[in-house]
C-alpha cells in the first residue's frame, strides 16, 4: 500500500542529470509500505544505453526469467508511446526504454524524475524504490523546474539555424533591417561551411513577399509558408526529428518582439537551447527590440552576436573551416542600431 508522507520545507524530489551529476541525494518522498527514497536514474545516461541496449521505437523487449512481455505506456511531455517490457523488469530496463524511445527529445541540461501512475491516488506518484513490472502499467518522465545555468556551447552536430520571415515587405518598415540582411546572410554561408541544417520561415508569403533576394537559400533543409507567428510549427518539429541529437537552436529575422520572442519561448519549453543572434534580429521599433531582448535574456535565453556564434562553431584555429569561416567576418558586422543602445 503507497502511504503518504507530509513534506518538509526543504523536501527535493530525487532526480537526475541526464548527461551526469553531483552526489547522490537521499529524498523522504513516499514509498511503498515502507518510508524508502523513490528511485532514481543512473547518472550517467549514456553509459546505461551502452550497458543494455534495446530495440528503438516500440519494439518488444527480450523476455525475462519469467517469461512474457507487460503493456506499458510510457509518457513523456505531450507524447504518449506504448511498448512492452519483460515481466519483472526493473528501473534500469525502464531508463532504457525511454531513452530509445524519447533519446533525441531528451535534453541534456535539465533533470528528470521518474513517475508511475497509481491508481490508488487516481494520479502520479515518484517511482517506488524496488518496483518491478509485473502488470500493465503507465509510466512517465519529468523534467524539474529546477533553474540550472545554461553555459550555451555550440557544436555543428548538435545545431541547427532558424531564419525567421526575411521577406521583402518587411524592408521599409524593419529598423536596420539592411544590416539585419547582411548579418543574416554571413550566418546562413557560415552554416553552409560547416553543415548545418537551415530551417527557413515566411510569414503570409501571399501579402508578405518571399525571402529577400540578398539571402541565399540555397542548401537549405526546408522553406516554409506560416501564418503562425511562432517558427514552430508540426513541419518544422517533423524536420527537427528527422536530425538526430539536435540540443542548440540559433534564432534570428524578424520581428524581435513577436515571431522571434514567441518562437524562442516555445522552443525552450521543448528543452531546445536557443541563441538569439541580436545584430541578426529586429523590429519596426527599437524599444520592441530592445525590451524583447532583455526579456528572452532574463529567461536563460543565449543573446548573442554573429561572430561569437561562428567562432564558437569552429572553436579552433586548427579547425579544417576555420580559414572559411574567417574569411565571413574579417570585416565587422554592422553593429545594426545595437551599440546606441549599450
């Protein structure tokens, strides 16, 4: 029988670090009978997938001892995915299951609980200690909301670039929006250097025009036609999970305070980590901008500029694109506004 606990102030709930973590910490969350932590997953994420690898998607687990395999629906954010595991099988074999089935969703940075559905309490519970799978059952995956300090590193391989409604009628109306062009333009032939998959957006290509003529589009993974004003949109979430281990979004276009704000705010509830490109991004107004900016910053948001993006991409001067990439921002980019405001 699950008993129920009364919490103290300063009661955590265990969780744990997918790409690793401190210490292990004791917990007086509730167990079953017993006053036992709930379980928690292995530090380190990665080694467990190589220790006892599964098959993807919803395929059948092998057997256990016993013999048979148990439904379960294992839940994570909005998704909810049916598999099987053996019967008796453990927390371990769990972890592993949402991995091949929720890997490339999974960020890295947060931390996550555990949760099995009782139906005693018609709700979640954390996961018992010692619990065993032995009837059909729902489980989820949680991420806390546990402030934790983005470092925003940028790897080619784990990145992908947004340009944002760059179109033509925008060009008398967008401050700066020349300069915004330009630095746009440096980022997308950046991105072409080193591999990147482009995801491009136009916002009511009827009455707005198409992308400007200065930005190149060519090599671009997917052009499409919105009236939303977030960028994320079930093409663009489709063409996302077609990339494996994408964690780093690089945002920028128009307009600062709305297709860019809503698109970033977005992104980051799907525990994407987005960087904001400021002299790549604008509004009709500068406060907008400015205010916008602020805003996504005190957010955890990454703010930052062309070039620091396109040298931390290639992080070594003996990177085999170093020279190309050297070569985009040996002129400086238009400051677009940005330093009156410093």
């Amino acid at each position: 029988m699950v008993r129920r606990r009364s919490r103290s102030r300063d009661w955590e709930p265990p969780v744990w670090p997918v790409g690793g973590g401190s210490s292990r910490r004791s917990s007086s969350g509730g167990g079953l009978g017993r006053r036992e932590a709930p379980e928690r997953l292995p530090l380190n994420m990665a080694a467990a997938a190589a220790a006892a690898p599964l098959a993807g998607g919803g395929g059948c687990c092998p057997a256990g001892p016993g013999g048979g395999s148990v439904p379960v629906l294992f839940c994570f954010s909005v998704f909810a995915r049916p598999s099987t595991v053996p019967h008796g099988a453990g927390y371990e074999l769990l972890i592993q299951k949402f991995l091949s089935l929720y890997g490339d969703q999974l960020d890295m940075h947060r931390k996550f609980v555990v949760q099995l559905f009782a139906e005693e309490w018609s709700q979640y519970i954390d996961l018992p200690k010692g619990f065993l799978v032995s009837e059909r059952c729902k489980v989820r995956l949680v991420p806390l909301q546990i402030q934790i300090t983005t470092l925003g590193n940028l790897t080619p391989s784990s990145t992908v670039f947004f340009c944002c409604d760059m179109q033509e009628r925008f060009r008398p109306a967008i401050k700066y929006f020349g300069d915004i062009i330009s630095v746009g333009q440096r980022l997308l032939q950046g991105a072409r250097i080193l591999g990147i998959p482009v995801i491009v957006t136009e916002q009511y290509p009827k009455g707005l025009g198409s992308t400007v003529q200065e930005i190149d589009l060519t090599g671009v993974k997917l052009v499409l036609p919105k009236t939303k004003f977030s960028m994320v949109l079930p093409e663009v979430e489709a063409a996302l999970a077609d990339i494996p281990g994408v964690r780093s979004v690089v945002l920028f276009g128009v307009e600062t305070h709305v297709c860019i704000q809503q698109t970033a705010l977005e992104l980051v509830g799907r525990g994407v980590e987005v960087h904001i490109v400021a002299d790549a991004t604008s509004s009709r107004s500068m406060m907008d901008r400015m205010f916008a900016l602020e805003r996504l910053a005190r957010t955890g948001i990454i703010v930052t500029t062309s070039e620091a993006i396109l040298l931390q991409l290639v992080a070594d001067k003996d990177h085999p694109k170093f020279k190309e990439i050297q070569n985009i921002i040996k002129a400086s980019a238009p400051e677009s506004g940005l330093l009156s405001k410093v």
